[in-house]
C-alpha cells in the first residue's frame, strides 16, 4: 500500500530477536550482555543465546514471526527481510524463513547477519527458501574485527561466508559501517575481498544512533569524496559490486519502502522516528489494521543532518 506521502511500501525488516553474540561498539551498550558464548543454556528453546543478565530473550516464536507477515501480506508486502539482535542465534530460523517463504503474496525473504553461527544452518536456510544473506564484516583485520565487535571472530564470519557459497546462495553482500579512524582505511582491502570472493560490499555510513550517538568521532558523517572512486560504481560482467549507503550525507527517506517489527512486536514507521505502534495481543483484521497504521505513519524523512536519531532504541533492539 502507499503511505501519506505516495511512497509504495513492500519491504518488511523484522527482528526475530533483540539477543546478539556480539556487542558491536557503536550497536549494543557494552553491558548488553555478558554471555559473548552462544551455548549457555537456552532461556527458550529457540534461543541459544542467555545468560543470567539476559534471562528471557522474548524473542516472538516462529508462528508469531509467520501471523505478522501473513497480515503484512494483506497490505502489499512483497519482501522481507530477516534481522536482529543476531537472527542465527535462533535455532528455529529456518523454520521461520520456511513459514515466511510460504505466505501468499511474499515473493522474497532475505536474512541480515554477522555470518558467525550460520555455517551449521546455511543449507537448511537455503533449502527453507531463503533468497539473500548480508554479512555485516566491518574489518578484514582480525584483532580489529574483534575490538570492534567486542570479542568476535572474523575466522567465524568468513566461515560463514563460505558456508553460504557452498549452500548455493548467490549475491551475498556483506555490510561494513565505515568509522572514520576505526576501519576507514580498510575500503581497497574491502574492494579486493570483493573481488576474489566475487561477492558485493556495502559501504554504510555511520548513523547516530544507540551507542553510536556516544562516541564523538564517529559522529562525522562519512566523508563521501573519499569514495567518490567507487561510489554508485555499477557492477559490470561478473566484477563485483561495491555500493555506498549513505543515510545522512545523502538520504533516501523519499524512497523508503519499509516498515520494521521489533522483535518485542513494537511496528516502527521509521528508523529515526521514536513512533512504536505495539502489536501484542492483537491478530486478525486488528493486526492488519495496527500495521496499516504504521505504514500510515510513516514520516517524510528523518533528521539525522540536524542532530540524532529521535529512537529510543539502539539498533540492535530495532533490527538494522
Ligand atoms: N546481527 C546482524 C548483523 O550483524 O548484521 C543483524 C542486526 S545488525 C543491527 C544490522 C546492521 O545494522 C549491521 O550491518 C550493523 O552494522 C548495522 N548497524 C548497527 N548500528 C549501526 C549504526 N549506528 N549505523 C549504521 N549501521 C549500523
């Protein structure tokens, strides 16, 4: 359906959990959680990922995950994208792609990831009818990868990479926030990664918001003449694609097509926008008409370029 401003929105992020095994510097507060592990005794049986500081995960379950995009449907959702807190930390995501992929009307179910707890699921995923994976990699250095991500392995991530390609997904993206002074340095080796493993790279500006909003180097919107060589660059033959995502130096609100779910089932018009329209309890046409609602809601734009972003989350309890 279109929004107030003529916008066709089709696209559905939905978060199946706020739990992540990782604690990126500028996503989660560094007390998110203690658990870096993921094989702590599960707090559901879908989740691998608990400890004492985060006793209930309270993720939706996959029937839940698979109501709310059947209501989406009904509105004119065509895709949707999986995301987080880390999706793979479920055990149950194939099951809930599978469900996903099967809703009338849904004609694409992509997952966003950091690719470290995929390699055991990748096959299942592909076989549940998971189109497209992006694998968030924000250095190719791995004790930086590691300060980054606050204890994470890359060794992990490119075994998850590699686990995709051997399931037999094509056009795997991976993701990395560019940080001036942090991994900024990092855009030919992340070129020539593309290249050999003949998969895109996303460049993504830093946006304030969460722990981001904190740390004031990482306030300086990218600057986008450093990527000017590579910037809007189109694939060509089997070259691999680099892209530039740039929300605040150069936004694309006038053509946002989405409406998020938090994995608490709070409907987010916007990203930047502190709006929530809860769904709990509700289903049915009442479903149908909360989520309407959100689409209706939906601002023109946001207004990072004049300060920070209005949400009270952080992304990983929004789903980036
Ligand atoms: N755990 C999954 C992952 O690592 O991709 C999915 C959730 S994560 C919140 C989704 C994406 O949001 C990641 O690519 C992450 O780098 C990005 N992200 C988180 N905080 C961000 C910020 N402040 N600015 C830009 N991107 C951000």
């Amino acid at each position: 359906m279109r929004d107030r401003f003529g916008r066709e929105v089709d696209y559905l992020r939905l978060s199946v959990t706020e739990g992540c095994n990782m604690r990126c510097i500028y996503c989660r507060p560094q007390a998110a959680s203690a658990a870096f592990t993921h094989d702590v005794p599960s707090c559901r049986e879908n989740c691998r990922i608990a400890s004492a500081r985060e006793p209930s995960c309270g993720n939706p379950s996959a029937e839940r995950c698979i109501e709310i995009v059947e209501a989406a449907a009904q509105l004119g959702i065509r895709k949707v994208r999986i995301t987080g807190g880390e999706p793979c930390v479920r055990t149950d995501l194939p099951e809930i792609a599978r469900g996903i992929a099967a809703v009338p009307g849904i004609e694409e179910v992509c997952l966003t990831t950091n690719g470290t707890l995929i390699a055991p699921m990748a096959a299942a995923l592909k076989a549940a009818g998971l189109a497209r994976v992006n694998v968030s990699i924000d250095s190719l250095d791995q004790d930086r990868y590691r300060e980054i991500t606050r204890g994470g392995s890359l060794a992990a991530a490119l075994e998850g990479l590699d686990a995709l390609a051997a399931a037999g997904f094509e056009g795997t993206k991976v993701n990395c926030v560019l940080m001036p002074g942090i991994n900024d340095d990092e855009v030919e080796g992340f070129g020539a990664f593309a290249a050999e493993r003949g998969i895109g790279v996303r460049f993504i500006e830093l946006m304030p918001i969460g722990p981001a909003r904190e740390l004031n180097p990482y306030q300086q919107p990218l600057p986008l003449s450093s990527l000017s060589p590579i910037a809007g660059k189109p694939a060509k033959g089997n070259r691999p694609q680099l892209q530039v995502i740039a929300p605040i130096s150069a936004p694309f609100c006038s053509q946002c097509n989405r409406i998020r779910v938090t994995a608490d089932e709070q409907a987010k018009p916007c990203l930047h926008s502190r709006e929530e329209l809860s769904l709990r309890g509700l289903s049915g046409d009442e479903l149908v008409d909360a989520l309407r609602a959100a689409i209706l809601a939906k601002p023109a734009g946001h207004n990072l370029a004049s300060g920070a972003s209005e949400s009270a989350r952080d992304m990983s309890r929004i789903g980036g």
